[in-house]
C-alpha cells in the first residue's frame, strides 16, 4: 500500500515531472529516503527490521528477501547464489508444495560441483521443509 501511496506522489518512475510531488515539493516520501540513507551511513539498515511471511511464495524473492530465517539466502548460501540461473526467482519459483503443502525445493539446480555446495543445498532443503504453502498472499512482518 505504501508503494502506491508513494506512486500516487512522485509517480511510477520517482521522477515525474507532471506527479503530484516535484523537486520543490519532496515532502514526507523524501524524508523516509534521506532517513533511510543516514541510518545506512551508521551500518543500521532498513531492511534488517523486516522479514517475509510466506504465503503462496508469489511476491517474496528466494535469494535477496529475508524468508528462512534472519539472512537473505544469497548471504547465506553465497556458493548456490553463484549457481542460481535466475537470481530474480520468487520463492514459488524455486519450491513447490509437498506433502500436507510442506515446502520442497524444486528448480533447476545444475550439478553441484563440491561436496561443500553438495552439503548446503542439503542444509537449505533441511530449511525449506518446515516451510509451508498456502493460499494467502505473502506479507512483510
């Protein structure tokens, strides 16, 4: 919702001349960005506050959004990072629902060439299998 909110003010891009908003008149949307910059400057990040509530896995990326646990898997798993084909995939794209809609991982994982990557991608199926799939869409929390 705050997405639109911000849409509806600076337009689709941030950059709309003709958006309610403009460069004399950046008001509260502007603020949260400069707030957000110096909190980065002293190593606190916005992010780090917000985790992913799966729901079907649509709208929640599998690599960059914090979904198992307290660190975005392409920082937890930097070598499988590596070999992911497609780093945009949502969640969806790379599980699928199993048994009483327990989470499986799926995908196309290529040969896994180390017995050290050989082990995480086991870690990351340990993980994902306490995961479940419903129908809700998913939710920041």
């Amino acid at each position: 919702m705050w997405a639109k909110v911000v849409k509806a003010i600076h337009g689709v891009t941030g950059r709309d001349s003709n958006s309610f908003a403009n460069r004399r008149r950046a008001g509260v949307s502007l603020n949260i960005a400069k707030t957000g910059a110096s909190l980065s400057s002293l190593n606190i990040y916005l992010d780090d506050f917000f985790t992913r509530d799966i729901g079907n896995g649509v709208g929640s990326m599998f690599l960059y959004d914090r979904w198992l646990g307290s660190t975005p898997l392409n920082r937890l798993f930097p070598g499988l990072y590596e070999l992911e084909s497609n780093k945009s995939c949502s969640v969806i794209d790379r599980i699928s629902p199993g048994l009483n809609n327990l989470a499986i991982l799926g995908g196309d994982w290529p040969n896994i060439p180390s017995l050290e990557l050989r082990e995480q991608l086991l870690v990351l199926e340990n993980l994902i299998s306490h995961v479940i799939i419903t129908n809700e869409v998913d939710s920041w929390k």
